[in-house]
C-alpha cells in the first residue's frame, strides 16, 4: 500500500480528532487518535480505522454521535467522514457499510457523485 495513501487518512483522521476534541463530542476523539497513532503499523491502522467502533451498527461513533441536532462542528464531521470515506474507498479497504455512509452524506452535503 502507497505510504501516500495512508499519510492521507492520517491527516484527515487528525482532522476529526481535532475537531471533535474542541467539540461537545470530546469523548469520540480518542477513538480516532488512536487510528492517527497506529499508523507506523499497517496492520493496527487499518484494523483500528475498519473496526465496527467507529463504522458499525448500534453504538458505533457514527451512530451516537452528533445525535442532538446539526451545527457547524457536527456537519463539518460528517463533510470528513465522508471525505474519510473516499480515501477508504480508494485505498481498496473500504466495505459496504463505509460506502453506504459515505454515499448518503455526499448526497446530503452536495459533495459531487459517489
């Protein structure tokens, strides 16, 4: 895998942390520092960046978070999830459940086609 690709998600990931660690949404951030920190070992990062915490059904990030209304930070999340979301797909990883997402919040933000 291209380090390229993954420098990428690492910086859209710091992104997200960032943003959620300013945001009322403080304890979801760890869980993507820890994808940001694990990148040194392809194996840990995408197993950490794949895993159900954050993309799964109930009571995965994506599925908690943001719950209580949309507001500046809570779209800008959603705009790098699925920013997120087409690096995954890009790199060949991605599964139906980050594409779905991904899909639906392009279609939601206007982002251009899936």
């Amino acid at each position: 895998m291209n380090e390229h690709v993954i420098s990428d998600i690492v910086e859209t990931v710091t992104e997200i942390d960032v943003l959620l660690s300013q945001s009322k949404e403080k304890r979801y951030a760890g869980v993507f520092r820890r994808v940001a920190e694990s990148s040194f070992d392809p194996d840990l990062f995408w197993k950490r960046l794949l895993a159900p915490e954050i993309w799964g059904g109930s009571g995965s990030v994506v599925d908690q978070i943001f719950i209580y209304g949309e507001n500046e930070d809570s779209k800008k999340f959603w705009q790098l999830t699925a920013k997120l979301g087409e690096q995954i797909f890009r790199s060949g990883k991605s599964n139906s459940s980050i594409n779905l997402l991904t899909g639906r919040l392009k279609r939601y933000y206007n982002m251009g086609p899936q």
